[in-house]
C-alpha cells in the first residue's frame, strides 16, 4: 500500500509541478511585446491530462497517450518558462500558477489551494528551493525530470492494472507480479537518484495530504475507483510505515533511501501476490505450495532487513499494536486486535524467544532472535516438504505406502538440502538434523499419521498400509510443524531432540490461556468452558495412537492431538453441520458459536443415514453402524449424545459444540479399536481390553483409593463391560462373571465408556 502511494506521489508531482510551471503570468512583465494565445494547440492538451491520468491509473494507457501527455505538458512548460514572468524574479508563486490553469485549462480538475501548497512541497523535495514559488531555473530542472518520468511511465504502463487496478483485475501470474514490482523498483529508484528528496526533510504527513488532494484533483466531481479508498487504507499504510521504518525514521543518505525503498516495494509485492495468487488459501499443487512458501520467507525477510530492526534492533510493541488497530478491523471483523495482541505476545514469549523468558514484562517488541527463531522453524517444514515434493508419488496409482514413504526418507539427500538450500550456519544444520531424526521417528509409528484425500485424519486397520496423495503428506506436514511449535512453546527438555521432549498438564493449559481469546473470537473454543487444557492432556494420553497414560505428552502424542483437532474436531465437524444445513435440520436460533440448532430428530436421522460421507476415513465406524438395528442405534446415539452434552444443553436439539465433541469421540473410538483389535474382528476380547489398559491405570489412580495394579487393570476392563467406575464388590462379582465369560467389547460399549469418563474427565483440575 505505501509504494502505492508513493507512486501516486510521483504522478501527483508530474501533473501538479508542471501544472505550476505551465502558471500564470498575470502580475508579471513579458519580455517582448507579445501576445499569447490561450486558445493555442499546444495548451489545449492540457485539458486532457486529468482523463489521461484516470486512464494511466486503471492501467488503460498507451504508450502514444503516456508519452503525448508528457510532451504536452513539456512544451508548455518550455513555453511559459521562455516568454512569460511571474511576480517574483525569475519564477512565479504558486497562487499564479494555479488560478492560471483553473482559468484557462483545468475547470474540472482544478488545483485546490491546499493541494497546491503540498504540491509546493513536493517540488521543493525533488527540486529544493522554496515552497512559495517555483523559479525558472527550477522549471528546468522539472522538464529534465518530466522526461525521465516521462520513460519510466512507458515502461510501467504495461504494468499498472496489476500494480494498481485490484479491484477489475481479478488475477495475476506469479511471474508477473515479480515482472510488475521489478519494474517499480527500477522506476521508483531511477527517479530518487535524478531527485533532491535524500536531502530534504519531506514527512509522511506531507505524503498523506498530498495523496488525498491528488485523489481530489483526479476524479474531480465524480468517484474514480482506485482513489475512493484513501481515506480508509491511509491509516493502515502509516501503521505499515511505523513498523517497519519507526515514527520518526530519518533516513541521512542516499543508501538508506534506496534501502527502504526496496522494503516498501518488496512489501507491496508481497501484498499483491498474496491478492492476487495465495488470499484463496488453496494449495492444490507443490507449485502453489512453493509460492506460498516463498512469500512467507520473504515476508520474514523483509522484517529483517526493515530500517527499524536495523537500526533499533526491534520493531517495537507499540509499533506492532498500532497496525494491528489500524489494519485487523478492515481484514476481518471475526477477530479483535485485543485478542490478537494476547496471542502475539505468547507466540514472541512463549515459541520465538530463545531463552524463553515467559515474563511479558521483558518483551520490548518484535527482535531479531524471535525472527532468527521462526526462520529455523520456517527451514525444518521446508526440509521435510522439500523431501515430500521430491517424491514420486505416483498419484494414479492411488499414492505411496508408509513402507515406501519411509524407504524414500532414509534415501533423501538431507545433507545437500540443508546445507546448499537451506542454511551455512552450522549451529542451524545441527538443528535441521535433529529435526529430521524427530520426522524420521513419526514416520517409523505403528499408527502413522495419515489423511484421505479430503484431508480427514484415516483411522483403520490398514492405516499401516495405507496409501498417502501428496496432498495426504502436505497435509501431515504441517499437523506436525503445528505440533512441534506447541511442543517447542510450552514442553520441557526442547534445546535438543525433540523426540526427548515432553509436554505436562501445566504446560497445555498455559496453551490453552494463552490462546483462548483468539479461540473464541475464531468459535474455536466453548465460551461457556473453563480452561479446556486439563482434559485434552487426558484426552491426548488415553486416546491418540501413541497415548500412554504417563504425565508426558511426548512428541507423538502432540503431533497425534493435533491432528486429531484440526482433522476432525474442527474440519470433520464443519462438514457434518453444513450437510445438516443442507438436509434442512437447522432452526433459526443460534448456538455461543453463531451456527444454527439442530433439531436432534433429524440431526440423528441424518447422521445415520450419510455416515459413510461424514467418516469415510473411519470405515471400521461406518460398517458397524450400518449393521445396526435401529434400536441399537438409538441405544449408540444416546451414548454418543451423553458424552457429548454441553453446558445448558438445549433439550431436542444438537449445537455446534455436541457436533465437535461427537467427531472426536467416534475419533477416539476407532483409535482403540484399531489400536487393540489384535484379531482384527472389529471387537475387543478381554485379553484386548486388558492391552488397552495400561493408558488407563494412571488415571484410575486419581478416582480410586487403589494402589493395586491388578485391581486397577481390572476397575478398567469392568468400566469397559459394566459401564461404570467399579467398587470392592462390583470387582469381585465382576471376577466370579468371568468365569462363564464377558463376551467382547463392541463400538457400543465403547462410547458408553466415553459418557462414565466425562465426569471424571471434567472433575480433573484445569
């Protein structure tokens, strides 16, 4: 948005400075008795400058418009700069010269008092002299401009429906992007070097009043599109200046001109291919995915190289704040700058800080150890995607195996990836390696992490087997660059391998606070529920793949739990409630999450009818409710609904909170059936039962006076099969049951576990 301006800046300059030196000669003296025609060719021209300029600026000029604009304006600078004289010596003020044009050539467009005067401005940047007047030699020294102005408007014309016109032009190749901003670049630079702005002390004030009365002049009486916003976006590009220049930057030569002029053309460029090639968020393909991961190197390269941390040594809090104000309303009204100022400050505190200091009262502002930090992060999701991009995956033959994926991975060539395309800091290769390992080891899982090509987190008995699409691997990628910067943030024992680092209770709940008010702002999070952070460490340590019970989340587990929330909770959830949209179970109340109610009649009619588009990445699931009888379902959905009940549930009717807690837990369940159906019957023995329970036993111990771990392995397999927390007795009868047989868990037994949990689950301290 800046170089924009500053363009515009440009342009306002070349029509307004030659506006004035084309100025009246009313108070001065001719220097031969001659009369001049205001009717004359060469004047009239300049009625069509003002139309020109639209016509430049929504990028449909020619070159034969560009450059017979220019030369009209030339040659009546030429003109009046030779046979006419202002009421000041050798020059004209700038009320002559604007009541001049207003008079005779510019009755629509004219030049206000108050543009003229930052057009005074202006000249004296670019020309020096004085801002009352405009002196002859100083009209000269603006047609020498005018003409280098002149070519590098041919040159960017071509240009200008990319670099200005958003709004008409819907679309733009990446490459031409680059081609457009390149060309800015050389223009913008041509002209700082042939100008006097390196020594004047021209401000961003001046630039905004400038703008608006150009955008003024331009359209005249009648809106004229790429102007209309001003007022609106200025805010927003003073913000974007402050960061990355400061306040009150002051620039001392002509390299640090050139500097940060490169930074606001390479932030623009930024803006525009994200408008115009990534603001879709799709990433079809591993050339959109590398665009995608350009732009975010050079986004964070950009703050690097800014006048700010260069020069300060950080982007300051008040600086980051400021643009947050200013920018985040007009980007989206979902999320308030409060909650985004919060979570900003955790992720520089809590991830980005090397010494994790994790007091905000030390946080001065954005510095270069937390960039230095996320371009570390940044390079091991490049590494293991640049290995997933080398892949032949053979798409249509449906993709490649884990056993083929783990072949591939101990073939790559880490070594020249790191070292050539990556990084020559040896300290950055150590952890890059280390890195690999950590992938290396989640690929090697019993239950490796997988997705359907609907992105849905695959949970079967042929998981192991399963095939991977590129977009499956992309996927898993990055569930795992999420879930390691969970782990980094808030585990213990994370300087080294991370396959040695853990996460605690404690440390998932300070997760949890720490993004909780962007979680409600996005419906993430229940608004109704206290810190969710205990339950999920539960939740993580009973029911993903690698779940054990202990007081650790490891890195297997983290990376399983998140997956399992984006996959499932989230993504799976959506779907289920825009399909219940569809089949017209929704009512008009809404839910804490702004989403309609669902009357549970036919939420439930529904859920079992299109099971299988729903959870096609649990085809276990799927079969057995399909083998039901209808009373059985009832009997399943009533379990279901149980362990799904939210806070001041409404009676009938299913929200968008039971939907996400029902995904998961159907997540959950196949996750143990898969996980302990060791005869792959679709059913849990007893002996299967007791496998699972190990996972279990360290919670026992919290709900029982126990410390037998016979008796404790056994309070789990009689919550399994009699559907409740077992006393003494209870035990014992379950032992003499035993003796004529349990039968086998099913799926139904299963949920049923889920709602006696709940409880329990809620009771655990937060």
């Amino acid at each position: 948005m800046f170089s924009k301006t500053k363009m515009n800046i440009a342009m306002a300059v070349v029509l307004a400075l030659s506006s004035a030196g084309c100025s009246e000669f009313l108070n001065g003296k001719k220097a031969e008795p001659e009369v001049i025609e205001f009717s004359d060719a060469r004047f009239a021209c300049l009625k069509d400058i003002p139309n020109q300029l639209q016509k430049y600026s929504v990028g449909d000029a020619v070159e034969k418009d560009v450059r017979g604009g220019f030369d009209c304006m030339t040659d009546a600078l030429k003109y009046f700069n030779k046979r006419t004289f202002g009421s000041v010596e050798n020059g004209y003020t700038v009320e002559e010269m604007r009541k001049f044009f207003g008079k005779y050539f510019l009755k629509k467009n004219n030049v206000s008092p108050e543009f003229a005067a930052e057009l005074m401005k202006i000249k004296k940047a670019l020309l020096g002299g004085s801002t009352l007047y405009i002196t002859k030699d100083e009209i000269v020294r603006l047609i020498e401009i005018l003409n280098i102005v002149r070519d590098e408007a041919v040159e960017l014309a071509p240009h200008v429906k990319i670099l200005l016109n958003q709004t008409s032009q819907k679309s733009a190749e990446w490459e031409k992007i680059t081609s457009a901003t390149s060309q800015l670049r050389t223009s913008l630079q041509r002209l700082l070097v042939n100008t006097q702005i390196v020594k004047s002390e021209y401000s961003f004030d001046d630039a905004k009043r400038a703008l608006s009365g150009f955008s003024e002049f331009i359209r005249g009486n009648e809106p004229f599109a790429p102007y209309d916003l001003y007022g609106e976006w200025i805010p927003v590009v003073e913000g974007v200046k402050n960061v990355l220049m400061g306040e009150r930057a002051h620039f001392v030569d002509l390299k640090q001109w050139s500097e940060s002029l490169d930074t606001l053309i390479d932030l623009y460029e930024l803006a525009l291919k994200y408008h115009y090639s990534l603001s879709d968020l799709h990433f079809e393909d591993s050339g959109k995915l590398r665009q995608a991961s350009q732009f975010l190197y050079q986004g964070v390269k950009l703050l690097m190289n800014s006048h700010q941390m260069k020069t300060l040594g950080r982007i300051p809090v008040e600086d980051i704040d400021n643009l947050i104000d200013q920018a985040l309303p007009k980007l989206t009204m979902s999320i308030r700058p409060k909650s985004m100022k919060k979570t900003y400050r955790a992720v520089l505190i809590k991830i980005l800080d090397p010494d994790k200091k994790s007091d905000p009262r030390s946080l001065l502002g954005l510095e270069k150890k937390h960039l230095t930090t996320l371009i570390g992060e940044f390079n091991i999701w490049r590494l293991q995607q640049s290995f997933i991009d080398s892949i032949p995956v053979a798409e249509s033959n449906g993709g490649i195996t884990p056993q083929e994926l783990l072949a591939a991975y101990n073939k790559f060539n880490k070594t020249f990836v790191i070292e050539k395309g990556l990084t020559e800091d040896a300290f950055e290769q150590k952890a890059l390696e280390n890195a690999w390992a950590d992938y290396g080891e989640l690929l090697k899982n019993q239950m490796p992490v997988s997705f359907n090509k609907e992105g849905r987190l695959l949970i079967d008995q042929k998981s192991p087997t399963a095939k991977q699409t590129w977009a499956s691997l992309m996927k898993a990628n990055l569930m795992r660059a999420l879930s390691r910067m969970l782990l980094v943030g808030y585990g213990e024992n994370t300087k080294g391998r991370l396959s040695e680092a853990g996460m605690t209770k404690v440390g998932l709940i300070s997760w949890y606070d720490d993004f909780q008010e962007l979680g409600l702002d996005l419906k993430a999070f229940d608004p109704r529920s206290a810190n969710s952070g205990g339950r999920s460490f539960l939740e993580a340590n009973f029911f993903t793949f690698s779940g054990n019970g202990n007081e650790l989340m490891d890195q297997k587990e983290t990376y399983e739990f998140v997956s399992t929330l984006f996959a499932a909770g989230l993504s799976t959830a959506e779907a289920v409630s825009d399909h219940m949209i569809a089949a017209q179970c929704a009512i008009a109340e809404k839910d804490v999450f702004d989403k309609p109610f669902f009357k549970e009649s036919c939420f439930k009619d529904q859920l079992r009818k299109h099971i299988g588009v729903y959870f096609n990445n649990l085809p276990g699931l799927v079969q057995y409710v399909k083998s039901l009888s209808a009373a059985e379902w009832d009997q399943f959905y009533n379990y279901l609904s149980v362990a799904s009940v939210a806070v001041n549930q409404k009676v009938g009717y299913v929200e968008t909170a039971n939907i996400r807690t029902m995904v998961t837990i159907l997540h959950y369940i196949e996750g143990v059936v898969v996980m302990y159906d060791q005869d792959k019957n679709q059913r849990l023995s007893l002996d299967e039962v007791y496998g699972a329970s190990p996972r279990f036993i360290p919670f026992f111990r919290t709900v029982t006076d126990t410390k037998s771990e016979t008796l404790l392995k056994e309070g789990f397999a009689y919550l399994v099969f009699k559907g409740g927390i077992p006393g003494a007795a209870d035990l014992a009868g379950f032992q003499f049951s035993k003796m004529w047989g349990v039968g086998e868990a099913t799926r139904m037994e299963i949920v049923r576990l889920f709602g006696t949990l709940k409880d329990q689950l809620n009771k655990a301290k937060n």
